[in-house]
C-alpha cells in the first residue's frame, strides 16, 4: 500500500498549533492557522528538489503525504475524531498521487445517517479547506448513500482506490466491498472499456494531437489508471508494482510504465508550476518553457524549434509506449481472468492456420510458446496471415513474445531473402495493411526492420500544418489509400479512386509512402534522401530496377504536383507543359497524383478542401492529355478558352440550363474576355452566365437605380462545408480593398478568390468562403446582410475600416517571417506576387488596403493556408494595367511588410 516514508524527507512540519499534541477548539482561533502560507512552502520545497533532481514520483508522493498529515490534524481539530466517521483519500489522491494543483479528493463515509452533533464539524472543515486554497472534491456519504451513487462506474472507480487516513477503522474496507457488491468482474471490465474508447475518440484516436491532453488522452495518464481500476477489481492489490508479484506484469513492462509515468508527471508538474492551476493540457503555450525545464537545450546547428521538437518527441513516444502497453495489459486481464469464466457458448473457437499459429475466436496465436525463437520468419509471417485472414488483433501471450522477438532484427536478418520475400509480401497484401503496420510499428518491428524509421518515430514538427508525427502521418497515408479502394469514400475521391484501382503493383504506392518522408529531421532534401534509400531499400529486396527507380521517383518528387497546382499558375499551358515534362509518362502521373492526394489529406484532413481537390484534377487532367498527345489536348491559351467555351456548350445543351436563350448566352460571353475563360471552369461559367442575364442591367456605380450582382450558393465538395459567392460589376480602383474589408468584418476566410476584369470593363469576381459562425449557408438573413454590404460597399468609395482584431492564441508561439517575391509573366504583361507571412485575423483585409494606398490593381489572386502559414500569389499591374517598374516593386514590399509586421491587430479573412 501508499507509504510515506521514502517521501518524508520532503515534507515541512505542520505549522503550530496543528503540529501540537494539544487540541484546541475550533472556536479558539479564526485565523488560518499559517497553512496557506506552509502549503506554498511545500510547494516551494518540491520545486527546489525537483531542480536539485529529485525523483518525480517521490515528490508526487511527498505532497499527498503532505496533505495526508494536514487532512488528519484537521480532522482532530474539528473533533470528527470523536464521530464514527472514516476519513478517505480517493481517485488519485488515494494512490498516493497528487501534483502541485491536482484534484484532492475526500470521502468521508458513515456507517449510518450523519449525527446532527457532526454537520457542524463537517461543515467546519469544508469552510476551512475552502479558506485555506485546496479546493477539495469532497464527498460526505453514508454507506447506502455510497452503494447508490457507486453504480456510476466513475464513482465505484474513485472507491477502488480509497485509503483510510483516519477515523472509524471499522470503515476501512467498506469501499471496496461496495465496489464488489454493485460491479461484477465483467461488468466492471466491460463499461471501463467503453469509457476508454469513448476517451479515446474525444482525442481523435491518436497520442500525436499537437496539444495533447496529458492525463486523458490516448497515451497519456489516465491509460495507467485504467489497468489498476480493472486489476484491483480482482487482484486486491494496492499499487501497480504488486500486479509483478501477481505474475500479471513483467518487470520490463513495469519499469517502462514507470518510466513513461515519471516523464508524464514530471510534465504535469511544470505544467501545473507555470499555470498555477490544475492544467493538464500541453498547449504550444507551455512547450517550449517545460522543453528548458525539462533539460531540451538547443545545440550548436539546431533549427529554431529543435529543442522543443526533441521534447514532444519524447513525449510521444511514451505516449505510444503506455497505450500500447495498456492495451495489451487490459486484453491480457480479459484473456485471463474473464474469457475463462465465460459461458460454453461464449468461449472464443480455435482453429490452426498453419503449424506457427492459431485464430482463437478473432485474435491470432502463437502455437507455442517457441515459435519466434525456432522460425524467426515467423514475426513476418504471422502479419502476412493477419491479412490473409482478415484478423486485426493479437493474443497477449503472443505480443509478448512478439516484443522480444523483435529485439532480434537485425542486419543478418534483413538481408534473409525469406525475410524479405516475406515482407514485400505483407506489402502487397492490402487486407488490413494499416492495421498490421500500425501493430509492427507499436511492437517494434517496423523500426528494427527499416532502422531508418525508427529515426522518425514520434518526430513531429512544430508548427500547425503538419498535424501527426512523421511515423502516424505516414501510416495514414497508407490507410487513405486503401479507402481509395472502399466504396463508402468514392464520393469523396471519385477520380482518385478510380485511378489507385486500376493500378495493379499497388505496393510501389505503399513503398513510396513509407519512404516520402523517412530523412526527415537530419537536415538536407528530405526527399533526395528518401529517393537514395527508398531505390537501395527496393534493389536489396529483389524489386527490378524500373519499380525501384518508380519508387525513388515517387520519393523524390512527392511534393512536384501539390508545390505546382497551389502556386503556380495551371491555367498557363507552359505550367503544365513544364510539369509534363517532370513527369515525362502517365505511369508516373497516376502514381504522384494518387500519392499527392493521400499525402495531402494524411498531412492535415482539415486542410483538403474542393479547392485543392479541383487544382490537381486539373492539373491531372491537363497533363493527362499532354502525355497521351490527346489531339484535342489545349496546348495554348487559345485551345484552353476553346475547350472551356465548349465543355460549357455542351453542359448548356445536355442539362437543366436549355431555358437559357443560346444566342444570348454566346453574346455574353464575347463581352466577358479571354481570362474568363482560362480561369473559370465550365460549372461555375453556366451559374454565372444565368445570374447576369436574369439580373437587370447594371449602371455606373453612382447610379442609385443600379445594383451590382451578388449572388451566393453552397459550394459543398469532399470535407469541405463552404460558401461560393460570385460578383459582377463595374471595375473599380478600390474593388479588392472593399471586397475583403466586408469580408473580414462579417468573419468569413477566405480560400480561393479568382478576380477577373471582361472586356467591357466588368469585374467578375468569385470567392470560396469559410463562415467561422457556420450560419451563412442557412441563415437567409445572414446572407442578406453579406449581399448588401457588398453592395454599399462597391457605391461607396471608401475602404470601411477594419477591425482590431487579437492574433488566436495557438499563432502567438510561431515565428513566420514575411516573405514577398516577384515574378514578371511574359503573357500576361503583369506581376505575381507571392506572399508568405504568418496567418493572421484580417490579412487579406490589410493586404487590400496596401494594394489601394499604392494604386495596385488585383486581377487574380490564389489563397493558401498551411497551419500557421499564408502563402497567398496576387496577379498585379498598375491602375493602367501596365507593369510594376522596380522602384514601385520595392515600395509595395516594404509598405507590406510594415503592414503585416504590426503586431496585435493583424487579421486574415
């Protein structure tokens, strides 16, 4: 049991007269006896002897002692001595476990209905420890109140852990008694599990949340705490380590728990000395000072976030090592001691799969206990299996052995040609793939196997785009491929899916997923590394050189299609004649698109969006044609706007759209210009053409009769929930600068924005939005109020000002330096200018007001967010649409980045 000797040598003496042997009553002294000021103290002295380097759990242990001697002597103060009550530490406090500003929670239990001579003393104590700071989660419970309220399997788990300090001695197993009166074994088992699982997807099912939860997510404390709840159940122990005795836990999975424990609570520890509060949340607020606390100093050479990166990897790490280790413990105790008492008719079957293994009900077993030792190609073999006969979960017996098994991967090992026919083979069985790579990886034999992914195990990056560690993203990129394959995603990647299921050797994609990202972290071109070990990794495994070479191609220019279709311009035929030429077939452009697609949305699923889905199908399919030498391929501007014009005939022709007058449609769209065309897809043409034909004739702004087009519609593709708002209307100076400030002020981001001026000098302008209050799509008032200020807006020459606007606390701990460039386009006689600066409130708002204060005229714009990064391109002349000279280049720049440097008010539509 909870003992507090080891830890005395921390505690402070209670201060007197608490301390005295004498009692005094209550009634004697108002004050607060010096215990706030000793409670500082203690904390104090735990501060100091963790800076000295003291052991984190002896510290944990030394305030509950702490408290214990205060709750005791306060006890006697109020003579509640003198009742039958028990006084108990419960929940964590009752495991001996409390961090500076942990919860302290108290039973105090009655055999039967509270004396009224003892309200008063009870009441006495609560005010006390109210007064004095400790917040205490205080329960004052007879025992039939106590059975009442422990059928919440909360309340029974608090009871599971409570340890008498003092009273009625009688009492002192009473809690756990209740606990085995109201729960059986399996029930107990059964709801605590759910309870996990529903834990589990509260923390998107992953220990690599960029601000992870340390007590209640995957991984963190609380995965701990849920193998005593169901062990003490059955086992009576009273501390974790008694589960070794118990023969239920090894030594090594002890020790690892401990140590990934003491990590975590070293953690909370800082967490709870920076905040002054019980915070158990490791947001980017605090990484990087517990980082420093915690020993994580930058070296000679490093990257700015180096330190804190090398920080959460451990964390991480741990985290995957204490859920891992949970899990299999939790299923260890249900193999043991609950399967067996089970019904005839609920024992799980068994039926050999080869001499090496059994299924046993819907888990695969080691046949015996030698198995790994004896067939080392065994370790392989059985996640072949698991494929094979579609089973997803591991006997504890045999992950046990599978850990120590895996120890022995090594060079001799991987160069076994049965080792490596064996993995290739796994590969190429897409049954369960995630899954049992996610199992190799967990247990270790991904990491021994290719040592190089053991490099990037838990390496995150800090920043807001890349939202897993290099490890989880990898093994997603691998999950979203095989959805490519499920029926119940095909209406989210229609075309994509299509394309992965028509290629055959679906391991090259596996292949160049696993290795796209493996040199990350050692400085240098992660991909030019990757492709130098992705071809040597291929070539030793027996692959021909054409395969290996796809890979490493693979590898090397997994970011070409994604860099291309967000930033540079694809309605250019000699962009994407240039990017056909980097990828010089249609074997390779089916593979990188695939690959592009489920690395975009294993980087960050909130990031895909139709907007980017819509750049690389068309990318895809303008390359596509090029390399297919389609003869009716646009291999020019001209062929461009011909094969839009057309697509967009027919849809007028084959759709609901026939009651549109065809000579009027055609007339229209000679006013509307080349750049039209080239830009806007033949969908959005025929929305647009039968707004501005059913809208009245629209006059010079200072017409009051006149109103500009506004019109709005759901724009509602893959995970995207967002609203397309399209506007025509005269040109003016001042279009831009307007059209974001109304923008900023109603809240909306902005994702794509294509502004185009036709040939009569209208503008045609049309925006993707994201409304932060979500209410734009189906309150029709709010979309009144979106339409008339745009329309106030384009009458009034004045850019209305914008609003101050704080920068959200997660972009406050990210360096982002403002980067402008500029690159002349021949063809279109203007500038693109690419923006790179951090994401913040009203930027594209304060962008538009530099743009009108320096006579810029937009004509087309491309908005990108990365986490915390904006990387936005501006197609730009003069007023005249004439270029830039140099001297107003450098004038924009620098009244840019004066703009965007302010800080506090910066603010991104």
């Amino acid at each position: 049991m909870f003992t507090c000797d080891a830890a005395s040598v921390y505690i402070t003496p209670l201060p007197s007269p608490l301390a005295s042997e004498t009692t005094v009553s209550q009634s004697d002294d108002k004050s607060l006896l010096g215990i706030p000021e000793w409670l500082a103290q203690i904390n104090d002295d735990i501060n100091r002897a963790l800076d000295r380097g003291a052991n984190i759990r002896q510290l944990v242990a030394a305030r509950a002692c702490a408290i214990d001697d205060l709750l005791i002597a306060l006890f006697e103060w109020f003579e509640l001595d003198q009742t039958n009550l028990a006084l108990f530490a419960s929940g964590g406090y009752g495991r001996g476990e409390l961090s500076l500003y942990s919860d302290v929670d108290i039973l105090l239990l009655s055999p039967t209905e509270i004396q009224p001579s003892a309200k008063p003393k009870i009441d006495g104590l609560v005010a006390m420890l109210w007064d004095i700071g400790l917040e205490p989660a205080l329960s004052v419970r007879t025992i039939d109140e106590s059975l009442d309220a422990a059928r919440d399997h909360t309340v029974a788990s608090t009871l599971l852990e409570a340890r008498l300090l003092t009273g009625n001695e009688d009492l002192q197993q009473t809690p756990i008694n209740i606990v085995n009166q109201l729960w059986s074994q399996r029930d107990f088992y059964e709801v605590k599990i759910k309870e996990a699982k529903a834990r589990y997807l509260r923390h998107n099912a992953t220990e690599y949340n960029l601000e992870p939860n340390i007590k209640t997510a995957p991984g963190g404390l609380r995965d701990i705490h849920i193998i005593g709840w169901v062990t003490k159940r059955y086992f009576r122990v009273g501390k974790l380590y008694d589960l070794v005795q118990q023969d239920f836990l090894t030594e090594k999975e002890f020790d690892d728990l401990s140590f990934s424990e003491s990590f975590l609570w070293q953690i909370r520890h800082y967490l709870h000395e920076l905040t002054g509060r019980n915070e158990n949340k490791l947001l980017f607020d605090y990484q990087r000072d517990i980082a420093q606390r915690m020993g994580y100093e930058a070296q000679t050479d490093d990257a700015p976030n180096a330190a804190v990166e090398r920080f959460m990897r451990d964390y991480y790490r741990c985290a995957m090592q204490i859920s891992t280790l949970s899990e299999m413990l939790i299923n260890h105790y249900y193999e043991t001691i609950i399967e067996p008492e089970l019904p005839e008719n609920e024992q799980p079957s068994k039926r050999p799969l080869n001499s090496h293994f059994n299924q046993i009900g819907d888990q695969i077993a080691i046949a015996h206990h030698r198995v790994f030792a004896q067939h080392p190609e065994a370790i392989l073999e059985m996640f072949l299996l698991m494929g094979q006969y579609g089973i997803k979960k591991v006997r504890t017996r045999t992950l046990r052995a599978l850990k120590i098994a895996a120890r022995g991967i090594d060079q001799t090992y991987r160069d076994n040609p049965e080792h490596q026919a064996l993995f290739l083979a796994n590969l190429k069985e897409q049954n369960y793939l995630f899954h049992r790579l996610r199992a190799m990886n967990r247990y270790g034999i991904l990491s021994n196997y290719i040592p190089a992914f053991a490099q990037v195990t838990g390496l995150m990056q800090y920043d807001l785009f890349h939202r897993y560690t290099v490890d989880a993203h990898t093994l997603f990129l691998i999950r979203i491929l095989h959805r490519f394959t499920d029926e119940r995603y095909y209406d989210d990647f229609p075309l994509v899916s299509a394309i992965y299921q028509r290629i055959e050797r679906k391991e090259i994609l596996v292949l160049a997923a696993m290795f796209h990202d493996i040199a990350k972290g050692r400085g240098g071109n992660h991909s030019e590394l990757g492709e130098t070990e992705s071809i040597e990794f291929c070539l030793n495994h027996g692959m021909s050189k054409a395969d290996a070479h796809l890979v490493g191609w693979l590898t090397r220019h997994h970011l070409l299609m994604s860099m291309t279709a967000q930033k540079k311009d694809i309605s250019d035929p000699e962009v994407v004649t240039v990017f056909a030429d980097l990828v010089g077939n249609v074997t390779h452009l089916n593979h990188l698109y695939v690959l592009t697609v489920a690395d975009m949305n294993a980087t960050n699923p909130q990031l895909w969006n139709s907007w980017r889905a819509t750049l690389m199908k068309q990318l895809y399919s303008q390359t596509r044609r090029i390399l297919r030498a389609d003869i009716d391929a646009p291999t020019n501007r001209q062929d461009m706007i011909r094969t839009t014009r057309k697509q967009a005939l027919k849809m007028l022709d084959d759709t609901n759209h026939q009651h549109m007058d065809r000579e009027a449609v055609i007339r229209l769209w000679d006013e509307l210009g080349d750049e039209y065309f080239l830009r806007e897809i033949a969908e959005d043409i025929l929305w647009h053409t039968e707004a501005i034909l059913n809208h009245p004739p629209i006059g010079l702004a200072s017409d009051a009769d006149s109103s500009p087009l506004v019109v709005l519609r759901e724009h509602r593709e893959l995970a995207l929930d967002a609203v397309q708002v399209f506007v025509y209307t005269h040109n003016q100076t001042n279009l831009f600068a307007v059209t974001m400030a109304v923008f900023d002020q109603m809240n909306l981001d902005v994702l794509d924005a294509r502004i185009i001026t036709a040939t009569r000098d209208f503008a045609l302008d049309s925006y993707v939005l994201l409304d932060r209050s979500g209410t734009l799509l189906t309150d029709e008032d709010t979309q009144q109020e979106l339409k008339q200020r745009l329309i106030t807006a384009f009458k009034n020459p004045t850019v209305p000002k914008l609003a101050q606007k704080r920068i959200p606390r997660q972009l406050k701990h990210f360096n982002v330096p403002t980067v402008i460039s500029f690159e002349f386009n021949d063809i279109s006689g203007q500038h693109i200018m690419s923006l790179q600066t951090l994401d913040q409130p009203g930027l594209l708002a304060r962008v538009g007001q530099v743009f009108l204060q320096q006579g810029i005229e937009v004509h087309a714009a491309r908005i990108t967010t990365l986490g915390e990064r904006a990387e936005d391109m501006f197609y730009i002349s003069d007023r005249n649409d004439a270029p830039l000279s140099q001297a107003k280049l450098d004038t924009l720049q620098q009244a840019l980045t004066a703009t965007l440097s302010v800080p506090g008010d910066s603010s991104r539509t």
